[in-house]
C-alpha cells in the first residue's frame, strides 16, 4: 500500500492511459535537467535526475517501467550527454534490476530509508559508470564524482512527493 493516498502501487486500474503520459513527461523533465547548463562550481551537484526518476517509476510502475524502459533513457542520456554509448544504459538498467529486486522491501521503507537505498542505487550507477570511463581510457576521478550520490538522495522526497501528486491529480482528473 501506498502510504500517503492508500492506495496500491501500480494504479493502472483508475486510469490506465494517463500514467504513460505522466512517465514519459518526468522522463523529459529529468532528462532536461540532466543536461540544463549550469556553472562550473554546481555541476558536480547536480543530482542523478533520470536514475532518481528511474528508482521512482520502477518502485510505483514496477509492470510499466523496467529495464527495457531504463536502457532506452540511458541511451538518451548517453546521446545528450555525449557520453560513450551504451555506459549511463548499463547503469541505469543495474539500477532498474535492483529496485525490481528490492520492490516490495523499498515500498514498505519510510522515506528516509527510500532516501539512503536512493544513495547506495545512484552510487552504484555512478562506480558502474566510472568502470566503463576507466576503461575507455578516461582521465581519473575524485571523491567529488560522487556527490551526485547524496544530492539524489537530498532530492529523493520531493522527487517522491511531486510525482506522488501527480499520479494523485492524474486519477482525480479521470473520474
């Protein structure tokens, strides 16, 4: 059960249609804000928007959105990004496999336990990310590559919130 509107997760019954235009839309947005510029001083922390939006979809719409869909918003963000093909799908379909795995335990967590999973999944996508850079023969790393860790994690509850709203607004509006 969902804590905040009782109802089950995966509320295709209510309105079946309106929550592909509602997945597509956040996918859009988090892919926009993946590659919004920014200075230089925030770059490094800026969150993992598409692998926050990504562990949400996965958690709620575990029937709609799965690897399949992680490995297509990878490739996306791999192609916006100008980054080496193939390494932010890889990531990201890790991550969607383990929220798949971890569904029913992350569900039933309470935000701030959602928030510290969030942590350890971005991180994941991010040493994933870093292995195929080192071995394409990028230049080395800090320990600032994984800020992006904790700003997904800081951003995890109005992540959560906001698309909670949505999905709430979407199945009133279809009444």
């Amino acid at each position: 059960m969902n804590l905040l509107n009782r109802e089950p997760y995966g509320s295709t019954a209510k309105h079946p249609g309106g929550d592909w235009l509602i997945i597509l839309f956040s996918f859009i947005v988090a892919l926009a804000l993946a590659i919004i510029p920014l200075p230089s001083w925030a770059l490094v922390y800026r969150p993992e928007w598409v692998a926050v939006v990504l562990i949400y979809w996965c958690l709620t719409e575990p029937r709609r959105v799965g690897i399949g869909m992680a490995w297509g918003a990878g490739l996306l963000l791999d192609v916006l990004t100008d980054s080496l093909l193939g390494q932010h799908a890889l990531g990201l379909a890790v991550v969607a496999f383990l929220v798949l795995k971890l569904n029913r335990r992350m569900r039933t967590a309470m935000i701030w336990q959602q928030a510290l999973t969030v942590l350890f999944l971005v991180a994941v996508e991010q040493m994933l990310v870093l292995w195929i850079k080192g071995v394409a023969g990028h230049p080395p790393w800090s320990l600032s590559y994984f800020v992006p860790s904790l700003t997904s994690m800081l951003a995890w509850p109005l992540v959560y919130f906001l698309l909670c709203s949505l999905l709430r607004s979407s199945a009133a509006g279809s009444k």
